[in-house]
C-alpha cells in the first residue's frame, strides 16, 4: 500500500484538540501486510466508524476521552469476560491465547501463552505510541503530516508510514522501550525490523493494557490513538470484535498482523483486541493452504468464547 498525500513541511504544529483522523483510504490488496523477513501475519470483515471518517488533521479534535461504562450510543449492553470460556484450539499448526482483566488483572489463556511468535502489523500501534509520547515529553507538537501518517499506519496498516515512523522512533531502542515501558516479559527486537518483534500472547494483553492506560502514549494523545484504533478498517479489521454486535465492536480497539511467510510458508497471525475492562490477544501460525481466513477466524472465536453480553 502506499501512503496518503502529506502536507508540505512548514505547516503549523498539530495539537491534539486541532486534530481529525486522516482518511487515507487503502490502493491495492497484497497476499502479506508487510514485506517478507522471517516470523508472522491476519484478515478483515469491514467495520468503519462513521465519526471517524473525514479529511486530513488540522480541523476538529480527536474523538474525546471514554468515561468509565462508555459504549456507543444508544448501547446499554456491555461485554465481560467469561471465567471459564472454552476456546477451540486447532491442532495443525501453533495457537496461542491470553487474555486479561483491566480491573482485577487477572490473566489466563493457552497452556502455551507465554510461547513467542511475531507481531508483524500488530506492532504499529506502539510505533505510534512512542512517537505520540516521545513527542510530548520533548515538548514537540506533531504536524499534520507526521499525524497523517500515523493514522494511515493504524487505520490501513500502511507499511512505508511504518518504515518512517520505526526510522524516527529509533528502531531497535522503540522497542526495548516498549518492553520496559509496559512490563513485557517474553518480548524483544528481532534482526531490526519492526515486523519480527519477537512477542508472547500474555505480552500482547500487557501491551494492550499499557496502551489503554496512557502508559504508551501519555495522557494527551491516548483518546487519539485509540480512537484510530477504532477506526481500523479493510483487510485488517478482523480478531475477537468480530464476534461482537456492530455498536459494541465499534467500540473496541484492535490491531492485528497477518503475513504468509515465503521462508516457511506458513501464515503468521496476531490479534489484539482492547475493551473497556479486558484486553485478548492471539497468535497463529499455520500451513499456508488454510488461507487468512482461518487465522482471522481463530481470533473471532476467542472472542465469542470469552466474551459475554450483559
């Protein structure tokens, strides 16, 4: 895919309460979500937020803050997690599970929860993470280009916004921060490149959480970037929201990654999914005959096994 239009350098700084989401629509479908390294993957059922759709940033503010008990309009369910949901797990190929209550952090999942895999796409929401926050401590105020780019890297899943913004992050040290910086055990950088960043499920919750709580981003530019999380669209808009009605999935932020590898020919998948007061998260990796599909429905099943309207 190819990145949306930026503006020119020069223009003004972009405060968050000046910003809209870019709307930089996807140009092309390709068979893996980045280029071709060793380890990972993901799909998409088509869910786009409406109050999201609009032009480049510079105009309206990002979506606000949630309160506690928020869900979309008109909404009054909410999903929680099962204590005991049992998730089908396929026998040809790794599948790995976790997922995690916000209040209590109670975790539990797979038998092989803490085994690694990659993160391919799922990754660029901590890219943008530590731009956003990295930026604000240093007391830069993102332009509209940079805010443009990371908003296709989330919403689309554009991998040339990705190379920029893992350039300007440092690379391997983004990272190590990420590891420090959510308390990730099982996680590391892998051969410089973004996609191989070497993940655990159990890690993906924690990572899930330290987005939601504003450890990743900071305070300013969290709502933002969960906002654009929401907003994920096209072949990456699949995992365990799918298994949800469509007000309440427009209210859960996801990234996901998905790629059939040439060096194994396997499909490399990885979901995560954030709500209100839980976070899941999944690996897979599989013969490449099976498609994106099976991966992609792997996710959803997690969902519509641990989750529960009430």
């Amino acid at each position: 895919m190819k990145t949306g239009r930026h503006r020119a350098p020069g223009r003004r700084a972009v405060r968050p309460a000046d910003v809209r989401p870019a709307d930089v629509r996807p140009d092309c479908r390709v068979r893996g979500s980045h280029q071709r390294h060793p380890v990972a993957a993901g799909l998409g059922l088509l869910v786009v937020l409406a109050a999201f759709a609009g032009g480049l940033p510079g105009d309206v503010g990002p979506p606000p803050a949630r309160e506690p008990g928020w869900t979309a309009a008109g909404v009054d369910q909410r999903y929680v997690l099962l204590r005991d949901g049992q998730v089908p797990t396929p026998a040809d190929g790794f599948f790995s599970w976790a997922a995690l209550n916000r209040r209590t952090g109670l975790l539990r999942g797979s038998a092989n929860l803490a085994a690694p895999s990659d993160t391919m796409s799922l990754v660029k929401a901590w890219l943008a993470a530590d731009d956003l926050r990295r930026s604000d401590e240093q007391g830069h105020l993102p332009r509209a280009p940079q805010l443009a780019q990371l908003s296709a890297m989330i919403r689309d899943s554009d991998n040339p916004a990705a190379d920029a913004t893992y350039a300007r992050v440092g690379r391997r040290a983004s990272i190590e921060r990420m590891v420090d910086i959510c308390g990730l055990t099982d996680s590391a950088p892998e051969m410089n490149r973004w996609s191989n960043t070497v993940v655990s499920a159990r890690d993906l919750t924690r990572l899930g959480d330290c987005l939601a709580n504003g450890h990743a981003a900071g305070p300013r530019w969290t709502p933002w970037l969960l906002g654009e999380m929401r907003a994920v669209r096209g072949e990456g808009d699949f995992g365990p929201r799918a298994a949800l009605t469509p007000e309440y999935a427009a209210t859960i932020a996801i990234k996901n990654g998905w790629l059939l590898r040439d060096e194994d020919g396997l499909w490399h998948i990885s979901c995560l999914a954030i709500g209100e007061t839980w976070v899941i998260a999944a690996l897979a990796r599989y013969p490449g005959e099976r498609g994106l599909a099976y991966g992609a429905g792997f996710c959803r099943q997690i969902g519509a096994a641990l989750l529960l309207v009430v």
